[in-house]
C-alpha cells in the first residue's frame, strides 16, 4: 500500500556508489520524483533526485494477460519497493513520469491499447494519480526512453535522433532540432508497426507484416521455436523444454545461445538484425538524423556483435547517405533510460499531469492498495 509515513529500513544487498541516503536527499532539499518503465515482459521504478540521480530502484514482472487491475497493482507495488530502496516515502515526491506501450492518449492519460498489454481504454494515469496522490503524466515507453539517451545518454549534444528500442515489441522516438516529437496524433515514432511484408506474420498490434512481428525479441523467439521444432539441432531445445509459454525465451537465454554460435539461434538474430536494419535504412532516407540510437533487452544482451549486423543492412538500404554520416549506436543508459527519462520528463512537464480518477470502474482493489 502506499503510506504517508516513513516506511522501515530496510538493508539493501548493495548500495550503487555515488547514490545519496534518504536523510542526504532530503537535508539538501532535493526534490524527488518517480520514474516508471512499463513494458511487455518487465515494470521498472526509479526514485530519482533533482541531479537525475537515481536514489532507489525495483523491477518486477509485468503481468502483462492478466487486465487493468493486476498491471496497476504491479506498477504500485514496484514503485513501493523503489521507495523502500530509497529510504523515503511518497510525501517526497512531487511527481509521477510512466512510460507505457501504445497508442496513447497523454493529455487524459488512458491506454487507448497495446499489443503487449492485455488493456483497453485504461485511464492508468489518473488511476494512479488516485492510488498515490501524486501528479501522474502518461508518455510512450520508448519516447520516455528516448528522452532520457537525449538528455543524459548517447543523445547529448545532438539535435536530430531516432531512438530505437528492441525488446518485446519494437518502439521509436524522434527527435528533431533537439525536441521529442510526437506528431499530430500523439503517437509518432511507432516504427515496430512499419509494414515490411505485405499480408506478412500477424503482428501484436492486430496487423500482419508489422516489423516488430519479424525483428523483436518475441519474433527471435518463435523463430528459435519453430526452428527446433523442425528438428533443427539447438543447444535451447532442453531449455524450450522446460518453459510454460516456449516462445517467451529471455535475451539473456539468446545471447548465450548466440555467443556459443548455435546455428539456429544465429539465423533467427542474423534474420532479426537484416529486417530491423532494413527498417532503419528506409528512415535514414526519409528523416536523415545525425544518430539513430539502439537500445532495449537484445541490444543490451546481443552488443555489438548485433548492431554490426543492423549496420551493415542499414548502410545497403540508406541510398541518401552514401558516405554514411548518420551514426548507428547503442544507448548509454541501458535498463535505466525509460525511468530516468519519465521521472526528468515528468519534472519538466507538470503542468500536463493527469489529474486523479473519479470513476475508473475498478471491479477488485489491487493487492497493493490501501483501501
């Protein structure tokens, strides 16, 4: 639940260096504000101070089939345990950054939809405004992502950027003369829902031939899975063997796959790499931006042995830069670039915070939540 008072302390197993204690923080009046990374497969909080510095974090899974009320529950409860790792409490924070998979409608803060989260319609930041009574503002996950490598990561002192984030689905951001951009609908950046093949795999999103359907890190999966199922030998066929939902394999399981060069995992990340790489040439045609920026869990996991395979399909397909001036690079800020950008967008923009719902039917009170 969330509470007013000062929670318990409670020892951390380790205590990054440079990162201020709760009594610091707040004898220099620092003002607190809290981060949150929704995504498909992972829910992260940070607590973050004034300076960007991050004074507390926690990360669970997300829930992600199981509805409205067991997603809110999940984003309290991780955001409680960020701030049990800070040593502070909610009385602290001004304000609330969440970055969620789209389409978004920000000014109201609802869900409109997701193709990685079970929701329709979900007013999730006026719910959460109600849960902690705290200003709460709704934004893309990958912009949020994107607005922190701008800010603080591979993005500083550039004005024109495209962000991408592989990592369950496919997310972009645009930045153009050195502000985020989100278009006349709200939702620009969406490049995991490029059309790459016409009548193509059906993708999350409800379409077919969707990019993120080819190249994320659920498509190297059901690669992977259905390669072994064809009988492709696969050092990850004992591990499929031994998981719920077989084509849920961790970035982690892929690149230890892909480090020992197992042949079928290399064809489904060599596969992912060219269509993503294909994508990303197209939108150095159309946008010419100075960097094109890669993060999110297979770029983490994979380095640069994955980038350099992005580049090179890139570099075939990007006519209009013939002596390849826009730079292909990883992020800087790796787990920590969606909660970072959501907590300084959230600090930056509060006039736009979602008001508190007054009613949202939630049919069972999460677990987390005081009543």
């Amino acid at each position: 639940m969330i509470s007013s008072t000062t929670p318990h302390s409670e020892a951390r197993d380790t205590i990054p260096a440079g990162l201020e204690t709760q009594g610091e923080a707040l004898s220099r009046g620092q003002d607190l504000t809290i981060g949150i990374d929704v995504g498909g497969t992972k829910i992260l909080a940070a607590v973050v101070d004034r300076h960007n510095r991050i004074l507390g974090r926690a990360k669970i899974a997300t829930p992600a089939a199981q509805g409205e009320t067991a997603l809110l529950a999940a984003i309290v409860g991780c955001l409680e345990e960020a701030l049990r790792e800070a040593h502070t409490n909610i009385e602290q924070v001004e304000s609330i950054g969440v970055g969620c998979p789209g389409p978004l409608d920000t000014k109201a803060g609802v869900v409109l939809s997701s193709a990685n989260l079970n929701v329709q319609h979900f007013p999730l930041g006026p719910e959460l405004a109600r849960v902690t009574g705290r200003p709460v503002l709704l934004e893309n996950d990958v912009r949020m992502g994107g607005y922190g490598e701008l800010k603080l990561g591979a993005g500083r002192d550039y004005d024109d950027l495209l962000i991408v984030f592989v990592g369950t689905g496919i997310g972009g951001c645009l930045v153009l003369d050195g502000q985020v951009r989100s278009g006349a609908t709200g939702n620009a950046g969406e490049i995991g829902h490029t059309p790459i093949k016409p009548g193509g795999a059906k993708c999350g999103c409800g379409n077919r031939g969707c990019l993120e359907a080819y190249a994320s890190r659920s498509a190297i999966s059901r690669r992977i899975v259905k390669q072994i199922r064809r009988g492709q030998p696969s050092i990850l066929r004992a591990k499929l063997a031994k998981l719920d939902q077989p084509a849920r394999l961790k970035s982690k399981d892929i690149q230890a796959a892909f480090e020992l060069n197992d042949p079928v995992v290399r064809e489904a990340v060599e596969r992912s790499a060219h269509r993503l790489g294909l994508a990303l040439g197209g939108m150095i045609n159309v946008l010419a931006p100075q960097r094109v920026i890669l993060g999110g869990g297979i770029v983490e996991a994979l380095g640069e042995s994955y980038i350099d395979l992005v580049r090179a399909s890139a570099r075939r397909q990007a006519i209009a830069d013939p002596a390849a001036v826009v730079e292909i690079v990883a992020s800087q800020l790796g787990d920590d670039a969606g909660a970072l950008g959501a907590a300084l967008w959230s600090r930056e923009h509060q006039h736009r915070h979602a008001p508190p719902a007054s009613n949202f039917p939630v049919t069972e009170q999460p677990a987390f939540i005081e009543p």
